[in-house]
C-alpha cells in the first residue's frame, strides 16, 4: 500500500481565517513533505520532516506553521492567508533510509485551497 | 535555476502513437530519475522510475530510457491511450541529508482518438 491520505478535499477561507492540513501516512515512512502547486505548474517544496524534525524550511512565509505530531502525520496551519496563496497543497512521503542514496516520494491527493 | 529541464511544454499525439518527453539535468549528484504522471485536480502518481546504473527500464507501455553521459533521459509511452491524457513530470532526486526531489516543468498530453 503507497497510500497517502489528506483531509480536506477542499477549502475555502478568508484572510482572516485559522484553518489546517491534515496528511497522514501509514507506510512505515519516516520523511514528510508539503509542496505547494500553482496551476500548470511543477510542486514547490515548502517544508521537509525527517523523524519527526523539520529539516528543511524552504523560506516560506509565517503564516504557514507546519506540525509533525507524530510519525504517520503531519499537519499544515494556516492563518491570515492572501489570494495569492491559493493553490494545490500537496503531502508527500518516503522512506528517507539515508542508505542505498535517494527514494521514492509518494504524494496525496492534495488539498485544494482557496483564500478569498 | 532549474535542476532538470524537460520538453516540449505540450504534446499532441494520435491514438496509438508513441509519445515520447525528454528530460536534461546537470548535477550528476543526481541518483534517482522518478516520472510522475498528474490529472487535474489530483496529486503526482509515481508512474516509472530509475537508477542511473542502468541505460533503460520497461513497465508495460511505459519505457524510460537513460543516458548517464549525456544526462539525459526520456518517457516513451507505446501505444499511446486518451486515458494517458495528464501532465506528466520528469524529476530528479539525490541524498544530501535529505532526500531532494527536483521537478522537470511538466508536459501537458493530450492523446487524441
């Protein structure tokens, strides 16, 4: 099973507005990820969790939190968002053994997110 | 800069053509040649994927092929089916404490009956 499972489907907020992400994994993966996809675009990078440990932030803005509670989840907050920040939000996860050199990232369905 | 550079942006192939999408890539630090295939509205699905120890690899219609010298790999897709209509995502990956996957700019099919 390469299943990863992200809630909701969609969302709509206000600028105003605290929402959350939620992804969740049960491959046994100890990496995870959240990419941002803007339409007819490649996904972005934004966040990187290795057992658990954020270890990769790539520059993105504060009102983006992201969670690890435990190994087979991760959440994404949101707080007062702007309409540019409107797009697909993706989870991702793999193995991130360290040996053998790099694995497959397996990616949810998304969340799609729009900010009014 | 981008990592991995991928053509052509949109490709228009009859049904039962092959359809056929290049990839480039500079840093040989790379060691992991994932293609992604993506509807509208739904996540990146892993379709094929390789190592650069070996020239080509086969998964039914599916066939990357792979040249480490050149840095370059491509997707061929036989018999080419409207169902394969997506966008489909070249990347490369590497280990550098983390596992980093950098994304081609994609090519939009479009396999028509």
């Amino acid at each position: 099973d390469t299943e990863v499972t992200q809630t909701p489907k969609h969302l709509v907020m206000g600028m105003t507005n605290k929402k959350s992400l939620k992804c969740e994994q049960h491959m046994g993966h100890r990496a995870m990820y959240w990419y941002k996809q803007k339409a007819k675009k490649p996904p972005e990078l934004m966040f990187v969790y290795s057992y658990e440990k954020l270890s990769i932030n790539e520059s993105v803005p504060s009102r983006f939190s992201p969670e690890c509670p435990n190994s087979s989840l991760l959440n994404l907050h949101l707080h007062a968002l702007q309409p540019e920040d409107s797009a697909l939000y993706l989870c991702a996860s793999s193995q991130d053994s360290g040996t053998g050199g790099a694995d497959t990232q397996y990616f949810g369905p998304g969340t799609r997110l729009t900010v009014l | 800069q981008q990592q991995v550079k991928q053509s052509p942006q949109s490709l228009i192939v009859q049904k039962g053509g092959i359809s056929i999408i290049n990839c480039a890539y500079e840093n040989t630090a790379f060691d992991y040649f994932p293609w992604y295939q993506q509807f509208p509205g739904k996540g990146p699905a892993l379709l094929i994927a390789i190592r650069p120890d070996v020239s080509e690899k086969k998964e039914g219609r599916f066939t990357i092929s792979f040249n480490k010298s050149a840095k370059q790999f491509s997707l061929h897709i036989m018999d080419s089916q409207p169902g394969d209509s997506a966008t489909y995502f070249c990347a490369a990956s590497m280990w550098d404490g983390a596992n980093n996957l950098f994304f081609g700019t994609g090519t939009r099919l479009t396999v028509i009956p």
